[in-house]
C-alpha cells in the first residue's frame, strides 16, 4: 500500500467512527435490536458534590470531576447541575463539534460558580 492509501483508508475509518458516534445522543441506553451507539450521561457523587461521566457505547469517553471552565476544583452542587451540563457536552460530541463548555454556557445553565 501506498502512503496516499494508507491516508485515504485511514481517513474513511475516521469519518465511519465519527457516523457511528454521532448517530445517536440518548440519555438512556436504546432497546435491543437498536444499531444506535448510545450516548450516556452519568452523574455521580464526589466530595460533598456532583460529577459527571460521558459514557459512549458502555465506554467511559469523558470524565468531569470538577466544573469545566472555572478556575479551582469546584464540585457541582446537585445532580441537575451535572446532569444539565453532561448533556450539553454529549450533544455536542454527537454533533461533531469540540465537547467543551465555556464559562458564558455555564452562566447560561445558571451555574452558580461561574458567576
């Protein structure tokens, strides 16, 4: 195989795995029979606070311990809040775009720690 090859299957398995990821965002994993891979936010508890995890296809994908875009190690302070901004990042993994949240998004959110 030729470098030019090499590159050109290299990139069809990038664009394949970027169908298969953003195929589908769901907060539950889908029913059987489903040829979605599923999407799932997963808040958990950590030091008298909330964090999150983006599970894709049973997978960790993305583990957020602390509050993205905010100096310092801050907790959220409820599920909701976790949750509310996991789903934010798994939608944007799903669309393609960077899963990163700015500080303006998180005052959107009504995050208390980014005002």
């Amino acid at each position: 195989m030729t470098k030019r090859n090499i590159i050109i299957v290299a990139g069809i398995a990038v664009i394949v795995l970027a169908f298969v990821v953003g195929k589908s965002y769901r907060q539950t994993t889908p029913g059987p029979g489903s040829d979605m891979v599923p999407v799932v936010v997963v808040p958990f508890e950590i030091n008298n606070g909330w964090g999150y995890r983006v599970n894709v296809d049973g997978h960790t994908y993305i583990y957020q311990d602390v509050i993205p875009a905010i100096p310092g190690n801050h907790v959220f302070r409820s599920r909701e809040e976790a949750m509310r901004v996991g789903q934010v990042v798994a939608a944007k993994l799903t669309q393609h775009k960077i899963p990163s949240v700015s500080r303006q998004e998180l005052i959107a959110m009504q995050i208390p720690e980014a005002q």
